[in-house]
C-alpha cells in the first residue's frame, strides 16, 4: 500500500488522480507539484473567456488552497519536476521562486505533464502580439490585449478546433480573421463533407479561409509586434496572430527517466494507467490511450480522457484495481451557427485499420419537417463491410447533431452493426424529432452500401 | 405467394403497410380501404395545427391519388369493412357513399383499424364545441371554431400528451385554459418527479390544473353548446371543451372474426405481425406489441411501433419473413418550455414485472455550467438491483432532454447495465455538453444506489 502519492502536474488529470487517491485511501499523502501559478480549472473554456461569455472568476474550479481543503490534496505551485530517479523512488523538483532544489520521495508516482503547444519554428513567434490559447494565462493575455491595444485584424494559424472557437470568438470582437490552414479544408480528421461545411460555415461569418498555405515568417516591427505574416501564398496584415497548431505530449521528464512512449510521444500505459516503471502511472494529455474502435494506440488529449485516466491512475496509485478501458473519440465544436461532431474513427483510419470501409452520406429533418424551427442534420456513418459494425461518424447541422453523435458513440462503443441500429426505438415527437430520427435514416441508408 | 393483399385502414400502419408490400413484390395487388376521406395524414402533428404552427396541406402525407401514382396502392375511401369471413377468405364491405355492400377476396389480409378516442359516457359530450384530437377533422373543426366562434375560456379533459400539446395550443390562442384531471399528477405513467414538473410547468404558463376530479355532465345551452363542465369539485365555465382521455383499439371487426386481443383489447400478433388466423396480419394502433423490456405485451399507440409493424406486416403479407421484435416505448412532449421524455418501463411497471427497483433522479447542467444558455436536465433512473440493468428513464429539462433520452434507450434496448453505461465515452463540448454529460452524472449515481 502506497504511503506518498507524488503527482506531476495540477491542471486536469493531476488533480483528478490526487482527490481519486484520497477519497479511495485517506491514509495516502498525496503531494501535487505544478509549475504554474494556476491549478484546476476550465481549459476548454478559455475561448469563450476571450469572448467575453465567460468571466475568469468562473474559469477557476480549484485553487491550491481549496484543493486541500476540500480534496486534501497537498498542493505546490511553482514548482517544476526536473528528474525522475525510479531507483530511489524520488522526483527532483525546482522551486521556480526562490531557485532552491530538493528531492521528494514517492512510494508511488502520477505524471501529468500534459501537453505543450506546436510551435512553428519561425522567427517572431514569441512576439508580442502572437499568442497561444493553451493556458489561463494566455487567455487573460488576449483579453487585455483586445482591449488594451483594440487589433482590427487577426491572423489565425492552424484549423482545428481551437481556430474555430477563436475565430468565432474574435469575429464576436469585430475583428476581421483571416484563417492560414496547411490543408486544402479546416478540421483534418473530419469527412470531407463535414469539412467543406465547416469552410463555408467560417466564410458565410466573414472569416477568410486560406487553404494550402505555410506560414514562413513574421515582419516585427521595432515594438516587437508582428505587423504581417509572411506565407507561401503572401503576406497578411495583423494585429493579433493566434497560433492553434495542436499540441503535443509534455513527456520531457518521463522519457529521461527511461519511460516508454508511444509513435505520437504519447506516454504508454496499460489500462491500470501504469507505465513501464514500477510505481509509476502516467494520465492525461502526456499520454496516448487505447482506441477501442480499432484497438490502436491514439493521441487524443481530452479532458474526458484525462479525466477518466486521472480517476484510474489515482486509484490504483492509492492500493485499488481500477481500469480504464480506452476511448472512442467522442468530440465536438461549435463553429458559429452550427454543432459538428466526431465519434469513432474516420473513414481514413479505418481503411488504414484494415476494414473495409462503406460511407454514407444522409441529411433528414432534425424536427417533423413541417414544424418551424426544423433545419437539417447531416450525419455521415463509417461503417466496416465485413462485420457491419459502425466504425465511426460526423454529425453536423444547426440543432441537435451533438446529442445525436452521443447516441451513435453508444453504437461504436458498443460494436453493434448497423442493423442493429436500425431497429432502434427511438423518439418521435414533432418538436423534437421526427418519425424516423435522422439515426435511423442514416442507419438505413448506410444498410444499402453494405 | 399472395396474389391480392386487402388493407383495412389509411391512416398510418395501413398505408405503411401496403406501400411496403408493393414494394417488395411489385407482382401482388394491394387494396387499401378507409372509412374517411383522408389518407395517410400527419395525426401527431394536428395540436400543431390547430395552434397555427403548420398549414392543413402540409399534414397531408399522401392522397388516394398519391398513394396510387406512387406507391401503387389502390385506395377506396369511405368504405367501411363490416366483416372479416376468414374461411372464405373475403371482407364485406360497405361503400359509405352509395350505402353498398360488397364482398372482397384477399389471399393475404392486414388490419390496420387503429383506435378509437375514448369517451366520457356522460351527457353532452357530442355538444358542437367539445371535441376530441384525433383526426385531420376534428383539427379543422377546433381550428374553424376557434376563429369563428372566438371561444374565451376552454376545459381540457384528460391530462396526458394531447392534453399537454392542446394546453400550449390554446393559451397560444390567448385561450384561459383549465385542465381536468382524475389524478393527482399530470402524464400518468411518468415518474412524481416528472409528473410535479410538468405540473408546475403547466400552472406556470396560465393553466388551471385542477387535480382528482371526474366530470359528471356537462350544461348545454339551446344552441347544443356546454356552457358549463360539471365536475365533482364543482362546475367549469366553457367556451369550448377539449377532450383527450386517451384512446383504446378499435378492434371490433377483428374481434368478431375470432382474431384474439389481449388485456389492453389490442390486437394479439406474433413478431411477424401475423394474428391467430391464417393470412391475416395486424398492424398500428389497433395492436398490441411487445415490450421488450419486461417482455410483456403492452398497448402503445405510436406512429413509430405503427409503422415498424406494418412494414413488417406489409413485407410478410407479400411473402417475406421480417420480424418486429418489439419496443421499448420511447416517447416524448413539448409542455410550453420543457421538454419531457420517458423511455423504458417507469417505476411502477418495473416494480409489477417484479424487479428489484432502484430509482435515482438526478440533475445536471445541459451545457457547461458556466456557459451562457446552460440550464439543468433532470434525468430519473429506474434500474433493476439484481441484474444492474437500465429498465427505464425519464429526462426532462429546457434543452437537450429528448435526445439524451434517445441515448439512455440505446442502453436500456440492449440491456445494458449502468456500470457499462458509465464507461461510456460521451462528448464534452462548452456550449453543448458539460465534461460530465447529464447521463453520465446519472449513472454514476443509479450505481451507488445497487
């Protein structure tokens, strides 16, 4: 039985592992490094802060305080893990105020290094007016900055789905957007149908999307502000430049101490959250999970994930057996007026999984078609020929496409055929859904591709 | 192989039906009777109507004409079978237009005769302003009466789902409505909690909810108008009377050609739709069906189970071999704001069916709580404490209940239990779904409760 849990890192899984220890074990002493200020709060929220939908104040689920009031997690801020020694069973920690270096020993460890954003590798990045969205810090910069220095243009780099909260969150502002994207269609990942509307959804709200473009360089001027991003199609004026390139695993510290990672960087656990060390368990964004689709390794960091993999990795560091067994994908953004969503795997990692794949295509009334209100709902199955197993699925329209996606993860996850699904008893209730729900239309036209 | 399908019945399982079996076998000839004038109309949509959400010609599904020229089905409207001669194999038929009897030959017969309103029994209640809402007439006549007559105040009789829709209909006609009712709870079959809700909702809106009462007559004036509505609490002034007392099958040309019914009086089937007799198969709303969640027989009038049986009895009539395994019962209403749904079996019935009932109600933001529009979803659990099994739900709420209903009865059709449920990987999104979905909270807590 574990004495001292340490934990590295205090945003979402950290805190989920430390208050799962000693809520399982209240004997344990759970001790939670993090090298920001901040810990415990709304990540994903942040580009709703920026547009002013959220307040701060609202944004902060825990202070280090109430963490240990309330969660009797020991927590230390400003405190940065250099080194794991897995043959002492001890961490070496910087205190980032005074400088001083001590070493804390573990009977049982928990990293959560989480993710760091991607970089371009371009002179300028660090200037003052391009910012990240990737911390609480970083959305109180924008903020200020919008309203400090009122930028009328904004570059956005990168297409997923932080550039499309942040687009609409900056058009919200008034400012104009242009959007720099390495592909032909935002969203890589999605069906191609999916993407295609999510570029007319961002151009029908005024954002210039620009397709196939590599960002080479930034013009500084002497305030050391970006005046202009330079591509290899052109130069584009800007006040503010958002990058939102993605992130990747923060596995520095891990992958010194002889830690395994994954293709993507992605720390390896098994489903007990363990890693290759003994004592050592590793969740959140620092590491890959299991996608149960296709039983292949992903990098996926959600906060669902992170959370349900801190659960586990708390538990069991506290003496218990908990599992987490892997995940779907199951997410969705809000791109101005319509939901898209994403469960499963796409049609792309299906063929590359090996099965042979069968898409389709259907739009069906989200409501009784003649009740007002009713708009159409687009739902694009993936689906195996050999089992007639639903792989994967995008969902999108105006209303009710996210709850739909969740009704077809159930599906995915539980591997059902298509057949099954048809046969379905869902709702049907004029101002809600029709007669048949556009998951049984989309179930009985994917039968025909089979 | 049938050579000559008769249909008895155009509104919904009975054109489903025809339609199907021309389709699989374009070789027989189908002959479709109804009593009325109209076919295959929009039924659950007339509380619509009537409030001047959608036009008359957008109820119609299909005319006579239509449903020849493009499902080749032949209709005969005012003709009412009077008779079924299963050993001659034919039907009787009265032209209602002419006054003549005819007799038919079918090698294959389908009873599709649906239900028939229930009644009061008591004086009055055929007065020219109280009317019942189950057909495309009865909608005209309230719409017409509306606005010819300018009725002030209306009485509602019967508090389940037409009484809901015609509530919010008629105090969107600026109506003072009262509702009658011989429980204590509006939508019998709903769980307390619901039932309060839905109360509240009701009274919210400017309804007069008067509970436990039984309507003894009604005073009717020289011009064959109720004035008055007699109850055992007292009178009701009345400008016009709603009644909506639910329906029973209309089984009585079935019955007197020895096709059994169950308790409820519908029509007996087995899982190919076809009845007790050789050759003649039943579908809609004059059936029972199974429900496949405590196995028994159930009487569910719904357009959902109507269609899938006549589907199933259309195909079968025409010599295929499809199968209706059952519902679950999946339904839901608008009540003025709320949305409110029930899926499964409710306590009562679970309890009946002799399981071992844990109910948990929980509620939960729609949205991340901190996200403007976010409202709480109150989601009822019935699980059963031996198997873990999800039997049945209710989930109501502002937003977003209906279609995380339709996820709940993924789980409960398949049997799943809530500690799979749990593990269910759902979306997380701010401005559709918290970190935690509503569903998850409520699984989390049914299982603290087995």
């Amino acid at each position: 039985m574990a004495r001292r849990i340490v934990v590295i890192g205090g945003l979402a899984a950290g805190p989920s592992a430390a208050s799962k220890a000693v809520r399982v074990n209240p004997d344990v002493e759970v001790l939670l490094f993090e090298q920001g200020e901040n810990v415990s709060y709304a990540i994903c929220e942040i580009p709703y802060f920026i547009a002013g939908e959220v307040k701060k104040e609202e944004l902060i689920a825990y202070t280090p305080r109430t963490l240990k009031e309330k969660k009797g997690v020991n927590v230390r801020v400003w405190h940065h893990v250099e080194a794991i020694n897995p043959t002492r069973r001890s961490v070496v920690v910087r205190d980032l105020k005074t400088g001083a270096k001590l070493e804390e020993h573990y009977d049982r460890l928990i990293i959560a290094t989480g993710s760091c954003s991607r970089m371009l590798g371009v002179k300028g990045e660090n200037a003052r007016n391009v910012f990240h969205v990737k911390t609480l810090v970083h959305g109180l910069q924008i903020r200020d900055f919008i309203e400090s220095a009122k930028p009328k243009k904004a570059v956005i780099i990168g297409g997923g789905y932080i550039g499309m909260e942040m687009a609409e969150a900056l058009r919200g502002e008034e400012l104009e957007v242009t959007m720099l994207h390495r592909h032909s269609l935002p969203m890589e990942g999605l069906e191609r149908g999916t993407r295609e509307r999510v570029r007319e959804e961002l151009e029908k709200h005024g954002v210039e999307f620009v397709a196939n473009v590599h960002t080479e360089g930034f013009v500084v001027d002497k305030d050391q502000k970006v005046t202009h991003v330079v591509t290899t199609n052109g130069s584009y004026e800007a006040d503010l430049v958002i990058l939102s390139l993605g992130v990747t695993p923060n596995n520095e510290v891990a992958r010194r101490a002889g830690i395994r990672v994954g293709a993507s960087g992605g720390i390896l656990t098994d489903q007990r959250q363990l890693t290759n060390i003994d004592n050592i368990y590793a969740a959140g964004d620092c590491c890959e999970v299991k996608n149960i689709v296709n039983n292949r390794q992903m990098y996926l960091p959600l906060a669902t994930i992170g959370s349900r993999g801190g659960w586990v990795a708390g538990e069991n560091a506290a003496g218990g057996k908990a599992i987490f067994a892997g995940a779907i994908r199951a997410i969705a953004v809000k791109v101005f007026g319509i939901e898209v969503a994403q469960v499963g795997i796409s049609s792309e990692e299906a063929r590359n999984s090996g099965f042979d794949v069968a898409a389709e295509t259907i739009s069906a009334w989200s409501r009784v078609a003649i009740m007002p209100g009713s708009t159409k709902v687009t739902i694009i199955t993936i689906a195996d020929k050999k089992t007639r197993r639903l792989l994967g699925a995008n969902v999108y329209g105006e209303e009710g496409a996210v709850l739909r996606a969740n009704t077809l993860a159930v599906g995915i996850q539980h591997r059902m055929t298509i057949d099954v699904m048809q046969q379905w008893d869902l709702v049907y209730s004029p101002p809600f859904a029709p007669l048949w729900d556009p998951i049984l239309v989309a179930a009985n036209a994917t039968r025909k591709r089979l």
